[in-house]
C-alpha cells in the first residue's frame, strides 16, 4: 500500500475519514474523548484534518457562547 500524496512511500495508516493511505510523513494525528474517560488517538490525511479541526473550533465556541 502507498501514499495517497507520495506514490513511492510506504504507508503506515490510513486515513479515519475518507480512507487514503498514509505515509508517516502524511498522517495527522487527532486526540479525541473516546469512553468518556479515555483518549485516543485518531490518524487523518491532510483534508479531514483541516475540516476536523474547524468542526471542533466551532463546537467549541458553540459551546462557549451557551455557557
Ligand atoms: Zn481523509
Ligand atoms: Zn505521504
């Protein structure tokens, strides 16, 4: 299996989201609450973690705003 964005790399994971393979230099690591007390780590191409990210950005002053 190879990149998505590096056809002569290996990948190490893919992509939570959408699936693409990743190589190391790719993979975008997400924390996120899992199990309420636990975290864990979520691996996410270039894209999904942009758009991941804004999605928490938001939330998170949603929830600012109620508060
Ligand atoms: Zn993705
Ligand atoms: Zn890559």
């Amino acid at each position: 299996m190879k990149c998505y964005y590096h056809p002569d790399r290996e990948a190490v994971t893919r992509c939570v989201k959408c699936g693409k393979p990743l190589c190391e230099k790719c993979v975008r690591k997400l924390r996120k609450r899992f199990l309420y007390i636990l975290w864990k780590d979520y691996d996410y191409c270039p894209a999904c973690y942009e758009k991941e990210m804004q999605k928490l950005i938001k939330e998170w002053r949603e929830k600012r705003k109620r508060t």
